[in-house]
C-alpha cells in the first residue's frame, strides 16, 4: 500500500514526525496469513498506517490465519467493549495422535491406531458444546505468575493453569477423510480451539490433535470485511482507513449513550463528575458501560453513571484526547484517565 511515511530526513524535529502521523481511531478487520503472529501484523500496521496506537482484539497462534480486528488510536482504551463477541472458526481435527502443543506442530506425546467413525465424532462433540471449564494450553498469552504461558512453555515448565469458563455455540462437521474431519465451530471470545480438539480427542479415546485453523467471524466482522496485509501495501492509509475501517464513534454504537450539553461535556473533559439525566442509560454497571457523547454525537468520553445523593453523575473512566480540556478545575478526580494514544 501507498502508506508510507513522508520522507523525512534525520534532523527533522520530533513534531514534524508526529504530524506525519494519522489522527485516525477506530477498528480495522485484518485477515492474518499464516506464519506471522498478531504482535507482527500490530508492527506492521503501526507502521504503514501511521497510526501511534494499534492493538488487536484476540490473538491468533503463528500457524493460524484468517480475522484479527486491529483496534488503532484512541480505541485502544476501549478494547474490552469488543472483546467479548462471538467467534467462529473453520479447523481441520487430525485423528489418532496427542502432542505437547495440542496441535500438529508440537511433539507428538501419544499415538493410536484406532480411529473414530463419523457417528462417534458428532456424538463426541455433542457433548462439547454449552457452558465448559477449559484449561488453558502452556502455549496459550495467558499470564501466570507474571510471565506468558508459552513463554514458560518454550523453556519446557508446565505449571498449574486454572480452568475458565468457555461457551461452545455449535460444531458444523464438513468432511471426514481418513485421519482427518474439517469442521467449523462457534464459540465464546477466549475459547482455545486447540484444547477442544484435544479434549475431543481425549473423550474418543484415540488422541486428536488441531492440523489447521481459520477464524472467519470476530462479532461483528466477518472475513469479508477483512482487509488483506497486502493492501497495507497498496492502497493510500486514509483510503483503506476509510473504506474499510470502523470509527470509533460508530464502533461504539454497541453501547449505550448518553449526550450531554455543554457544561456537563466541559466538565468530562476536565476529569469531573457532572449530575446528568440518565435517560435509559444504565446505572452503576461499571467503568466502560456508557459513551458520553457531545450534542452532535461525537463520543467524548466512555465510563459509567453513579447514583450518589444529589443524583446521577456521569463518572468517566477514558476521555479521548479530542475532549481533554487543558487546565481542570481543581478538585477533578484522578480516576478519570486522560488522553488514548
């Protein structure tokens, strides 16, 4: 894409290299290739999009490929209001063997001759579906102890991981052949498709282990909204930005909001607890449960409402560098964390 960085030379000031930089925030849906973690592509459009802030909404393993919903400016302060979506996942489960890794790159820790009808696969994972505890793989980002599981697993530790309560919608089996059955899955955000084919493996008593994997749905993108890396290549940041990217004022439409006149706005940008009408908006549900929004709808900042003595006070816990003013009033509470990039 045509994104790269103006040309500047060596003594340019460090403000000439910020304002090259876009003032963009929002989502972006990616369709990750297979052999590059998430941290890379984080990289690489932290680069060609000019963008200071990107993160992403759900790691996808090396070996993985499909959806990774980039999150860019000022919504990376609001990861957790999208991380919860459903996801879905196209595999393919390979039969008769158990490996370190539950997948087919790791070492191989068991193997069976024996292999599972088409019949026993679905009745399997029948019972592999609603609410499950799922112990996390040592391969999986989750910290323990400080230090990433596949971290400590690379250093060949194993430590007690404790189980987490996962959401299995349904299994779609496509094909069975030989050793292998394709299948697609849809389940809760932090569900390790890996462990539930080991599992699956496990309950038909032959071992399984996951051979390929694609995620084709992260709510509420699918793959066809995904942009491809090589785009990042091709075609101009603010274009892509614009035709396939998400604002940040649209993307948290999935919330309710409430719009606030002047004063009260004023008073979110200086860190401050306006008493508000709550209209329909919900109250004390928690720190990122509500968008105050100016009179035209523009997101000022995300918190929630407090019901205290006086009334309901509008508390906000990120407010986006567009509505920070400078010089708050003394006595506004610190809580309020100023800024987003």
């Amino acid at each position: 894409m045509s994104a790269e960085r103006p040309a500047e030379t060596p003594s340019a000031p460090q403000g000439a290299r910020e304002r090259a930089k876009l003032d963009w925030s929002g989502l972006l849906p990616v369709d990750k290739p297979t052999g590059m973690t998430s941290h890379d592509v984080v990289a690489n459009a932290r680069k060609r999009l000019r963008v200071r802030a990107v993160g992403h909404l759900g790691t996808l393993d090396p070996n993985a490929s499909g959806l990774l919903v980039l999150v860019l400016g000022a919504a990376t302060r609001c990861a957790l209001v999208w991380q919860g979506g459903r996801k879905t996942y196209a595999g393919t489960a390979r039969f008769g063997i158990a490996t370190d890794t539950q997948d087919t790159d790791g070492r191989v820790l068991a193997s069976s001759d024996l292999r599972p009808t088409e019949a026993q696969i679905r009745a399997a994972a029948e019972a592999l579906r609603g609410d499950l505890d799922q112990v996390p793989p040592m391969v999986s980002a989750i910290k323990v102890g400080g230090e990433r599981l596949h971290a400590l697993a690379r250093r060949g530790i194993t430590v007690e991981r404790a189980p987490r309560r996962v959401r299995v919608d349904d299994w779609r089996w496509l094909s069975f052949t030989g050793d292998e059955a394709t299948f697609e899955v849809d389940c809760s955000g932090g569900t390790y498709v890996r462990t539930l084919v080991h599992d699956l493996g496990a309950s038909l008593g032959c071992g399984a282990a996951l051979a390929e994997l694609r995620r084709t749905r992260s709510e509420p993108f699918t793959l066809r909204q995904a942009c491809g890396l090589d785009a990042f290549e091709r075609v101009a940041a603010e274009q892509l930005l614009a035709h396939q990217g998400v604002e940040l004022d649209v993307a948290l439409e999935v919330l309710p909001a409430l719009r606030l006149d002047e004063p009260a706005a004023h008073a979110i940008g200086c860190g401050q607890r306006p008493r508000v009408e709550p209209g329909a908006a919900p109250l004390d549900a928690g720190p990122r449960t509500v968008v105050f929004r100016d009179a035209s709808g523009r997101a000022l900042a995300l918190g929630e409402l407090r019901r205290e003595g006086d009334g309901v006070h509008a508390q906000p816990a990120v407010v986006f560098p567009w509505a920070v003013r400078e010089g708050s009033p003394h006595g506004a509470p610190p809580s309020a964390k100023r800024g987003g990039l």
